[in-house]
C-alpha cells in the first residue's frame, strides 16, 4: 500500500517525498516529464551547465536554502543582482540616447532610483484594493520632483520591475504584489547547475518519470489518481505542479476541488518570465561588470544583460523577456528572437558586439507541464491566495508549489517550504527541516 502519491517531481515534490521516507512512509512521485528537477532545468548540452530555469538564490541571510546548500557542498558564485536593483553591483547604465553613464552620472541616477522607491512606497501604501502596479507607478513618477528625461528613467525602470520580478506587466499586477519581495543578504547563483540540489534530494526516491497525472479522485480510502494508462491509490497525495497547469484545468478533480481553493488559483496570476543566452566569439563589455543596463525609451523590449561568462568559462550574456513580451517572443523564431537581441546591443555598443555564437532560448509559457514561469499576486488577489490554496482537502488531498506559499511565491525556497509544510501536515508533527539528506553530513 502506498502512504502518499507525490504528483511532481519538482522542489516541492521531493522535499516532501524525502521528509515523509524518512519519517517510514512508502512515498511514490509521479512526474510528468522525463526528468525530475521541474522548474529547475540545467541544460549541458553545451558541456557547461546553463539554468533554463531557475537561477538564483535570492537573498542567502535568513533563506533555508542557505544551510542546505553548503551542507550539500553545492558550489555557489555571488551574484547579487538578479532581483532587478538598481545599483549594489558594478552595472554599465546607458542612457535614452545609448551614451554610457560615467560616474558621475550613475551616482545621479542611483539617487534617482532610490527617491523612485521611496515615493513608489508611499504611492503603493495609499493604494486601496485592487488597484494595479502600473497606478502606483504612476503615483510616484508624479511625486517625483525631476526634468521629463530623467522622469521618463525612473518610469520605465520602475514599469521592467514586473516585468522580471512577476513575469507580467505592471497593469496586471496588484499594487502590493510585491510587498513580500525583500531580499536579505547577498545573492548566488550556481556555477555547476542548480539542479544539483534536487539531483542530490532525490537520491533514492521511487520516482516514476512520463506519468502524466489526469485525474484526483478521493476514495473512502483515501485517493485513487489515474494516469493515461495507470492508476494508484494511496491514503494520501500531495499535488505539486505549477499554477498554470491547475489553471487550465489539466488534471481533473472527483470531487470538485472546494470553491475556496478553485478561486484563489483563479485569482492568482501565473506569469511568463523567458530567458534568452548568447554565446559570442569574444567579450565586447566591460571586465567587472555584473549586468548591462538600457535606461529610458530604448529598453524596451530589451533593457538588462546580465553576464553569466564566469558559469560557462565563455563571454556570455543572459537576458529576460517577461510578461506580454514574453509571451509574444514565444512564437518567434529563435533567429528574430536573438536578432533582435543583437540589435539592442548595437545600440549601445555599435560594430563591436560581433554576432552569437550560439544560444538558448526558453518558452516556458508554451510548455505542457508549467504554463507559465511563477506566480504573481494579480490585480484583486492576496498573498493569502496563495496559502488558501495549500488548505488541506479532507485531510487527504494537500497541495505545494511555489504558488502555494505566500510568505515566499515565486521561489525556490518558498518552494521546498510549502513541501516541507505539506509532509508535516500529512504526518501531524513537526518535523524539523534539517532532517533533509545533507544537512547534517556532507555527501558521498
């Protein structure tokens, strides 16, 4: 007899399935694809790792991440900017007419940006329910005692915050949609692939890859869920795919999920966030320099470059495309696609920019198994959205994923949180996080 079927083989999914092994249960996951790790994908084809999806962790001082990872002996590489700020890192700012800032002037502009979030604050602060992003955003331009130039700056930075924080434009984005969204400490990101972390979580886990999941059905003796071909019942299960999936309806739930969960992933938004990698013959930046940064009416569609050579040992570039963007990239050719691209940069850095060597381009609005890149608090939705989601359903059916922890959506550690709330739910007792493999002594 199976103890609890795990419908995910993502972050969420193994947290739970190793905590609630170790605790003697007979733990199956159940993944949809033909591999495990889920919004967590390191391609090597290339013979150097390149994070299609997750990146980072964002914020080392207090994340639970942290710990586990250096206990793993997961190397890491500071790299403190993915959170879209806009200084607390060497960046190369070009201005509206595609002139580098030289000191000077980046001091102006980071005092500008600074002002910029401080006004934001006290617009988002006034800010009655349901009012959107873009408002408050507007709010604070407003407030913001400068000329139309260096306005039009803080507009648009302001405007790409969304774009790269929520995968989502800041019309659709609820004014305190990102009121969580405070990172403590430096960030890092991965130079041998984040998916070493799920890779070393998994170890020993009965994980059953191409099941694709199409229906939940409670049972009088627990659950009963069906693949394509296969069904398995177990006294629990926990459900862990991402919000779009849940969205659009993929798997079916006998009985109806409760109108309470239906609404809030109704409410909640699931965004598009793309990342776009080029490869070029030889660097054409400058040394030093964590990200390259378009300010003004140029940045759009393409406003910041972040330089990723130090995890592939090659001059490369990693840039985003978030929200509508995002979207409509997905059905371009990988050729207009990085075309584009190379015509931004030109701008700034004219003949020098030679043409990509070579690229990756991810779409992970189109695909099956996510829908979408994470989840964001749309306009007339809450961070409790989030949480309403994870209530358990009979004390049978629970759910995890980024999109079910509202302390922290979005992330991996807000992630492998709501699977360690979903396993200690499930066996009703606390079970202390540190018990995950690593956290004590190191690997084999």
């Amino acid at each position: 007899m199976i103890d609890t079927i795990v419908i995910g083989a993502g972050i969420a999914g193994i947290t739970a399935a190793r905590l609630l092994r170790q605790a003697g249960q007979n733990v199956v996951i159940l993944e949809a694809r033909d591999r495990i790790g889920g919004r967590m994908w390191t391609d090597r084809d290339a013979g150097f790792p390149v994070d299609r999806g997750a990146s980072w962790i964002h914020g080392l001082i207090g994340n639970p991440l942290t710990p586990l990872v250096e206990s793993l002996k997961i190397r890491t590489l500071e790299f403190t900017v993915g959170a879209y700020q806009a200084g607390g890192r060497p960046i190369s700012n070009f201005d509206a007419n595609n002139e580098p800032l030289d000191t000077r002037r980046t001091d102006a502009w980071l005092e500008d940006a600074s002002m910029a979030d401080e006004l934001l604050a006290d617009a988002i602060a006034a800010s009655a329910p349901g009012t959107n992003y873009a408002h408050a955003v507007e709010r604070a331009v407003a407030a913001f005692d400068a000329d139309a130039a260096r306005k039009r700056q803080v507009h648009d930075f302001l405007h790409h915050r969304t774009e790269e924080q929520c995968g989502a434009e800041s019309s659709e984005v609820d004014a305190h949609g990102l009121d969580e969204d405070i990172i403590e400490g430096d960030e890092v990101v991965f130079p041998d692939g984040y998916d070493a972390l799920p890779r070393m979580l998994a170890e020993g886990l009965d994980i059953r890859l191409g099941r694709v999941v199409k229906t939940v059905e409670r049972t009088t003796a627990g659950v009963r869920v069906r693949t394509e071909s296969e069904s398995f019942d177990a006294a629990h299960v926990v459900v862990t795919v991402p919000l779009g999936v849940l969205k659009a309806g993929d798997i079916d739930f006998d009985p109806p999920l409760p109108e309470t969960i239906t609404a809030a992933i109704g409410r909640i938004g699931m965004g598009v966030f793309n990342k776009i990698f080029l490869r070029f013959p030889e660097r054409f930046w400058a040394d030093g320099v964590y990200a390259i940064r378009q300010l003004g009416s140029p940045s759009h569609p393409w406003h910041s470059w972040y330089d990723v050579s130090a995890i592939s040992g090659e001059p490369m570039l990693l840039t985003f495309a978030g929200g509508a963007w995002g979207r409509e990239i997905e059905s371009m050719d990988d050729e207009d696609i990085v075309d584009s691209v190379v015509t931004s940069l030109r701008r700034m850095y004219g003949n020098a920019v030679p043409s990509p060597v070579a690229h990756w381009i991810t779409r992970w609005g189109a695909d099956e198994f996510s829908r979408g890149s994470y989840s964001y608090i749309a306009v007339g939705a809450s961070h409790n959205d989030h949480d309403a989601i994870a209530e358990p359903v009979a004390d049978v059916l629970h759910f995890a994923g980024e999109a079910t922890y509202g302390a922290e959506p979005a992330t991996v550690h807000g992630a492998l949180l709501s699977g360690h709330r979903a396993a200690e739910r499930i066996l009703g007792r606390t079970v202390p996080l540190k018990t995950l493999p690593g956290t004590q002594h190191a690997p084999r």
